[in-house]
C-alpha cells in the first residue's frame, strides 16, 4: 500500500501525497491558504503544548496583540520594512455594500491596515507603555497566533500566506541580557526541534545580509530534509536598541538616567510541521514521532461477526482503560479506539499513512488468548503478536524507543551527509553545479550540505546566487583553523553550512 | 485600597477601572483593538483548555481554516451576508510599495477578501469536498481562532474589532441528529459558564427576528451582569439545509440517494470574560472563578531584613512544592510565588486587584510559626493564620468552596431580579420607562430582568426599540399558561425575558 509517487521519484510530489494521505492539510479556495486538517492540526497542537511549557519554564507569559497594525508604523520603520514590504496584506475598507448590482468594499479606511507579517512594530508600542524603570524590567512574553506574508509560490505548511506560529518578544534592562535571552531561545529551538521533533538541526548565526531586518543578529537552527536542501526550523533576533528607539522603549536605568531597552524577537511556525515531514516520511506515508503524535496508540477493532463485536469491545474497552494509565515521556498517553464503520484493513492503512507510532489490532482470537497484535509504524511489515500484559509493560518504552530511534536515524543521515572535504572553488563548483545524490542504508554518494570556509564577505551572494545556494549559517562550533573561502579562493576562518534550501 | 471608581456610582467606567487595574487589557494603537495582557490572556486560556476537553469529550476535532474569505462567497450567500456586511475588514492590496514619497498599498488584489467576521461559508466549502457518502458523516470540528466586526463603539473584552473565540462546525445526515447536536453545545456551553466561570444562565431561543444570519433556530445563553443588563455569553445555531445548499454540501444517503446534509454552528468568544468581570467583580477589583484563575494560590514573601531572605524562601519553596501535589478540582494546582522586588504590601494589593482567589503572605515569624497569613478574595479583611498543615489540608476544599460560593451568589441574584409580577403593558412601560433600580444586600426595589408574555411577533420589535430593551430569549422552561402580551397586552402564551442588554 505504498503511495502514488515514491521519495526517490519525484521529491515534491511525493511531499504533497504524503499531506494529502496522511489527511493533514489541503490547499483552500482562500488563494493560497490552507485548511489545517485534524490530524495536521493536532501535531501543531501537541508542538504548542510542549513549547509552551518550555516558555513558561523560562518565565515567559503568553499575552495577544492587535492583528492590524497601522501602516504608519511601518513608514517610520523603514529597514524592517524593506523585508516585508513585498508582501503584506492591506486593509483599506471596513465593509460591503450593495454597488452596481454586486457586493463592494466601502466605507475607506483613513489609515491603510497592515495583517501583521510579525508583530515587532506593534508590541513595541505597547512595551514602550509598559515599561518606566529598569524595575519593569525583562518584559517576557510570548504570543500564539496567524500571521500573513503574501507567498507568490505557496506550498501547504513550507510557505503559505497565512500561517500559525509563535512569536516572542522581550525587553531587556542591557545588552547583554537580551542577548542571553536571544540565545536561551534558541536552545528552546533546538531541544523542541530535536527532543519533541526528532529532528537533528546545526546551530548558529546567519551571515550578516540575511540577517532578520531589523536585527543586529540572527540566530538559527537549520535542518537537512530526505533530499539533501536545508529548512530554516526557527530563528531568534538580538534586536539591540533598532526597535527600542524607534518605539520609544526607554526606561530610567539604576544610574537614574534614562536609556532605550534592548530587544529580542524570535519564532517557529506551522513550517516545522513541513520539516517534520520530510524529516521522517517515507513511501507508506507519514511517519510522526510519538512525542507529537495527535495519538500515540490506535487501537483497531477486526470483528468480521456481529456476534463477536460485544465480546471484542469489552475486551479493547478493558485494555484502553489500563492503556490510559500509562506514562509515556512522563506525560499522559494518548489513544484512540477506532470505532468506525469501515473495513479493518482500510483502518490500519489509514493509520499507517497518517503515521500513528502503534497501531494494535484486536480481534475474537486475540480476545481468547488474552493478547493483540501490534504493529510499530517504524517496523511496517514485522506484526508482533504478545500478550495483553507484555503489551501494557512494554508500551512506554515502545514509544520512547521509537522516539529515539527517529532521532538517531536522522542524526546519523545528516551527519554523513555533510561534506566537509570540498577545499577549492573548483571543486565546490562543479559539485553544486551537478545535482547532488544522496547517502542513506550503506549507499556511498554525493552528498547535499558543504561545510566548508567563507571570506564573510556579503558581494559573494552574488556567487550564491549563481549557484542557486545559500550559506545557511555561521555554526556555533567553529574549528578555528585557517583555509580557503570556497566561493572566492580568498584566506577565510570562517566555517560556515552551504546547501540549497526550502 | 478600592478602586478609584465604584461600582454604584458609575457601572461602565468602574469596568473599564477593573479591566486596567487588574492588568487584563488595554486599547491598542489599532484603532478598535485591545492588548490581551498576560493576566486577561491566562483566564482566556484556562477557558479554552476547559471547553477543549468538553468539545473533545463530545467527539469534536480541532482544526484551522483560512481567515481570509474571497468576496465571492458572500455575493452568494445573500442573508448571511445581510448581518454582517455592515462591519467587514476587506483586503484589497498585497503590498506596501514607495509613492510619491511615502509607502502606499500597491498589488491590487483581482478579488478583494473579507477577513473572517465568522467562518461558515469558507468551512462549508471544506465540508462540500470531505462529504461523499452518509459514512462520512458526521463532521464535528472546532476552530479557536481570531475574528473581526468592524464595531464602531468598542469596549474591552465586550465588543473589539478583532477578538478571540472559538466556533464550531458540524455537518450531519439528519435533522434530527443536527438539532440535537446545537442543543448539545448549548449544554456544553451552560456548563462551562455555570461550572466554570461560575456565571449563572438563562438557556433558550432566541425570537425569529434576531437568528444568526442564515439559521433556523438560534439558541443562547444569556447571562445577567451586576448593573441588571443581560450578556449574551454564547449561541448555537441549526443552520438547516441553508449552507449545505449554497456549499452543496450533498451526500449520498442511506437509500443510495443524493441529500443536502445539515449543519451547525457555535460559538463563545473572549466576550465571556467581559462577563466574568461584570458578574463577580467589585469594588477592590477582579475576582477570578478559581477554576479559570491563572494562579489560584498566590504566595508574597514579607521580608524587611535581608537576613531573613534564604530562611523565609527555603520555607515558602517547602510549602509550595508540597502544595503542587494538590488537586482542586482533580487538576493540577497553579501556584505562582512572587518573589519581584517591591514591597509585599504592594504585592498584595496587586493580586488582590487582578482577582487572585488566595493570598497567601509568609515572613519570618510564620517560619519560626510554621504557619502562614491566608487572605481569601471573597473574604477581603478578614485574615486567617494557620498552621502550614492545616494550610496543605484545606486548600483544595477553600478552592472548591469559593467557586461554589461565587455562583451561588450570582444565581441567588439573578434569581431576585428577574421581576415576574408585572402583568399588563401600562406597568411593563413604566418599568422600563424608569431607571430600573437593583437589588443586592438585602435592599430591596426594582429588578432588572422581566419574564413575562410576548405574542411572538416580530413587529413588536418596535416597542421594544422604543424602550431600548430586547427580548434576550424564550427560556426553555416554558410555564404553558396564558396571559397578554407585554408589549401589545394580546393574548399570549410564550414566556420570555425582557432586558436591557450588552
């Protein structure tokens, strides 16, 4: 039951079956936008929760801000504008009327209404009330919501006009402060990527003309997807004093004098679901890691007879009641009984291309004998047949095991995956230049992250861009040692990730 | 401490006191818009974790649609549209491009969008291409996201441009089993409003002339404040075939036949917190329904000398992880141990004001003590020392009585002003022709709500106009007897309540 179009075959083809069998999202009339099925919904669901309390830990509070900001505050804001202005919805009418035989906007706004691409400008305003005294000081918050660029080439959770995300932002009493605080979220970043996701991801900084606009750093986590291109996976903002000043957040500092706050911004959106995706998919469909799995164990009835539906039901209604005791990941467990009037097969395929972790199933026989028969997404093929005992000793480590295993299977596929033994420009060209194959179960190839050197020079995007690649980040472990930038020849320390990217 | 404005000398601008001196909400630059802040936001949040897991419990799924609707759903959807065309937010651009001299909205969209002031028609859209087949039904799914309605005279929490809420959408092969289902939601919402946030309700119809836009039957829960007007604090609606047939929503039925299904739709909005203000709040502040409070226990250190400092906060950090093993309400407990640098005074009028249910503060002398100073809300003055014991072993039961306690007292109320004994339209007139008195405290007077006859006909919408009063509902208990209309003095049968309102 493997689907339409294979990995292997065609990339983003078999990107768009894997959301459309694993019935998480679809493309909507609102042009493109997308409909969040339940199934894709829940997995944002269970990200929020666990992001959540990860912010909470760190003593940010959760609060909500206008979505309409005014386009005055993107006039005053020009470097910030620069980056979005291509691409923001704007409110000019406040109602419909009747026109010519048709529904009209009217009632003109005096003053355009931008939908926040990000809400920097407009939580700046209110932290500028907010804050008096370096007493008032760090503000923390943090803000779930929708949020609008207007994407020319959308594609359903990678880039959609509007879309779900996080966005926090934070005023800080010195710079440095907010830079620990930029930094501390990008750790929140990288455990929720690799410890909720299982998703392995390179940690650093962006090089200076790709930096957020606005920032005075960008910070990044970066991922490697099945075919060997990189996705952003979070970004979080040292903003220094830019918005501070032009928002008017000053405070009187212990000096007694007053000073502009420094800022941080930083966010991760419904795209990590993309990531998670093509981090783990393969041709049977979607593969979830348990840690946000909408349900971590589904259990499917097979009852052929109608007189052996009471038995079975009362035999899984059992099972499900121990089942819902159990603490995977320390955390409540989460089952479904599918109950539903179709074929068990369907079901289990169902199950399967929507990548549940386990699926049981439990028909008269298994009633009998006191045990099911288990299936493990990550093992499709191996059916298992244990006793009901063994099934509820053994569940917690079962998914925690999988878990693991998901992480390390991506680990190790990126971490092969990166070329570190590219010296010269020739050699980087002519490897960028050709499609670049890929490593995974003992094959040998090329391989699709460079990690190599770079001048720091920003002209060299032009050399980037010729190569239709980009340096995804400035890695945080930096070897130090002297070598040649493999865009330009030049003498260059500094490591940077070069790739393709989403 | 009270309030610089007092509930009894003037109701609105006392609401608009709490609502800032409790740290809920503020207006925003946007024009019409409010800041949630983080103390207004939490109670937003525990309101939507309690409604998930009833939502969850009826088998309803979380899921996300656009916001953005094309225009064109509305040019079709004539009725619906009626309602709300007055108060739309309508894109019509898709950039910010440099004119002469300044940005301006470029990119003119080929059709203007509507920003969601509710969200059947683009979710009946969906459901038209996920509804084959009678087994594909029913459809339950629920969607917490934000909306907009051009308002022209905001007020924090009750009527904003853009608000928060949750809206839900089910299709389903019968009319029988669509009708139950909005009946069923209304339950869910009663519940939460009586159980939860301890606001006590009128469950019923809503009169022919004032359905939701589109619907058959529109039923609601209406609420009464402490100024006597009612607050509708939610509605759901059977919408019939009627958005099925412009969707086309159409399955094939049992008999191998092609139908229209049948829908539904309901919502409560971050509006219900306007409620909780005006039900339980007085005139020290907000006071929180344990149940939605953010932090249920508050503990102030009161420290004068720094040497008391590690000895008092080993003490308190003691007492307050021995009280997260507590359960009020079978939940885990939200505590929050305030340790900012200000004054403990200060502190406590703080969390007195934004509505905290218990204070608790400890110094030096209640670790010597091992005891504490608890300060119930609904008991401000009266302070109680205790033993921490004694402290452990009663708080879940404080929790759980101060709940109860605050809907009995709101329901005691209600029920004393809902004036049954006016029986002709002379004496009808006249009440509501004066400036209708209060009863709470013993005092007795005029009432605010009436329950009296109505002839049912939607001319008499006039009169009521002309009184600025409105019929909030036909309660479900119905007392069958006759008597004359209220309005017209005709003979009539239906019970109704007759109010001022929100």
């Amino acid at each position: 039951m493997t689907l339409k179009t294979k990995r292997a075959e065609n990339y983003p083809a078999w990107y768009q079956c894997v959301v459309s069998e694993a019935d998480m999202a679809e493309n909507s009339v609102s042009p493109g936008c997308m409909v969040i099925k339940p199934w894709g919904y829940g997995i944002w669901e269970r990200i929020r929760d666990l992001m959540d309390e990860e912010f909470r830990e760190t003593d940010h509070e959760n609060a909500y801000f206008p979505m309409f900001i005014p386009i005055s505050f993107f006039r005053k804001e020009a470097e910030h504008v620069e980056g979005f202005a291509k691409e923001m919805a704007v409110v000019t009418h406040s109602k419909l009327t009747q026109k010519d035989g048709t529904l009209q906007p009217d009632g003109e706004l005096d003053e355009p209404l931008i939908v926040r691409p990000t809400s920097e400008t407009i939580i700046a305003d209110s932290f500028s009330k907010w804050v008096k005294s370096y007493r008032d000081l760090p503000v923390l918050i943090n803000q779930w919501a929708n949020v609008v660029r207007w994407e020319m080439r959308p594609r359903l959770f990678l880039r959609t006009r509007e879309f779900l995300w996080q966005e926090g932002h934070t005023a800080h009493s010195s710079a440095l402060e907010a830079e620990i605080e930029t930094k501390r979220m990008l750790e929140v970043y990288r455990k929720t990527s690799e410890e909720f996701l299982a998703m392995p991801v390179i940690e650093g900084v962006k090089p200076e003309y790709d930096k957020f606009p606005g920032a005075v750093d960008t910070y990044c986590i970066e991922a490697m997807m099945q075919d060997g291109k990189a996705l952003q996976a979070g970004t979080s903002h040292f903003l220094g004093q830019n918005f501070a000043k032009s928002a008017n957040i000053s405070f009187i500092n212990k000096e007694n004098k007053p000073e502009f706050a420094y800022t941080t911004s930083w966010g991760v959106s419904t795209r990590l679901i993309g990531g998670v995706i093509m981090t783990h998919a393969d041709d049977e469909g979607m593969v979830v890691p348990p840690r946000i799995a909408p349900y971590q164990v589904v259990i499917v009835p097979v009852i052929k007879k109608a007189e052996d539906e009471d038995k079975v039901m009362a035999y899984i209604n059992a099972i499900a009641s121990e089942l819902k005791q159990k603490k995977p990941f320390g955390e409540k467990i989460r089952i479904k009984v599918d109950k539903r009037a179709k074929q068990s097969v369907d079901k289990f395929w169902e199950w399967t291309r929507k990548g549940a972790p386990i699926i049981c199933e439990i028909g008269p026989r298994d009633v009998e004998n006191q045990g099911l028969m288990l299936k493990n997404r990550l093992t499709l093929g191996q059916k298992e047949l244990l006793s009901k005992q063994d099934f509820l000793d053994s569940i917690e480590q079962r998914l925690e095991n999988n878990q693991r295993q998901m992480f390390n299977k991506a680990k190790a596929r990126m971490d092969l995956n990166i070329r570190k033994d590219i010296q010269t420009p020739e050699a980087f060209k002519a490897y960028f230049g050709e499609s670049n194959e890929w490593i995974e179960d003992g094959k040998t190839g090329k391989v699709a992250f460079v990690r190599g050197k770079w001048n720091g020079k920003s002209e060299t995007e032009e050399i980037l861009k010729s190569l239709k690649i980009s340096i995804r980040c400035i890695p945080f472990d930096q070897s130090g040692s002297k070598g040649k930038c493999l865009l330009t020849g030049e003498d260059a320390t500094l490591d940077v990730i070069y790739a393709r990217s989403y």
